[in-house]
C-alpha cells in the first residue's frame, strides 16, 4: 500500500512539474496533463482523509476498551481487598444439647 501512495505521489509531482512545460509547447496537452494531476491530487487527499477517519475511528474504541479494561481491574481489586481484609468467622464448635 506504501508503495501505490509514493509511486502516486511522485506521478502527481511529475505531472505538476511536467504540465507547464508541455503546456508552453502544447496548451491543450498541457491544460490535460494539469487536469489529470489535479484530479490525482483530490483522490489522493480523499484516500488520506477515508484512511484519517478509520483510524481515528480505531483509535476512539482501543481508548474505551482500555478504559472498560481498567475500570475492570479497579472494581477487581476493590473487591480483592475487601474480601482480604473482613474475614468472615464461622463457629464450628459442637454444641451441647
């Protein structure tokens, strides 16, 4: 995937630069060559922001996982010292009747 985005983003690049050129020999060519990279470009910056809001998508439901996790841990071990700390006592001596 790295690689579609570089080689992409070098034929935008080469196609900036190589518009005006073409466009001082042939203006036709060279409004076309503009065109193609400026339509390049948006669909670039359109897969960027797609991939921005996946990952940021991501990134919101790890954090409240790792909050739901913790929360977790914390009632665990709240529970734990609780149950540690208040034994409960049970009489087991015979009774007489």
């Amino acid at each position: 995937m790295e690689e579609v985005l570089i080689i992409g983003g070098i034929g935008v690049a080469a196609l900036v630069v190589l518009a005006p050129i073409v466009g001082y020999l042939n203006p036709e060519v060279g409004k076309a060559m503009s065109d193609s990279g400026r339509n390049l470009a948006k669909t670039g910056i359109k897969f960027g922001l797609d991939a921005y809001e996946k990952l940021q998508g991501s990134v919101v439901e790890a954090g409240q996982s790792w909050e739901d996790l913790v929360a977790e841990a914390k009632l665990e071990k709240e529970m734990d010292k609780n149950s540690n700390h208040n034994p409960q006592v049970i009489d087991i001596s015979p009774t007489n009747s």
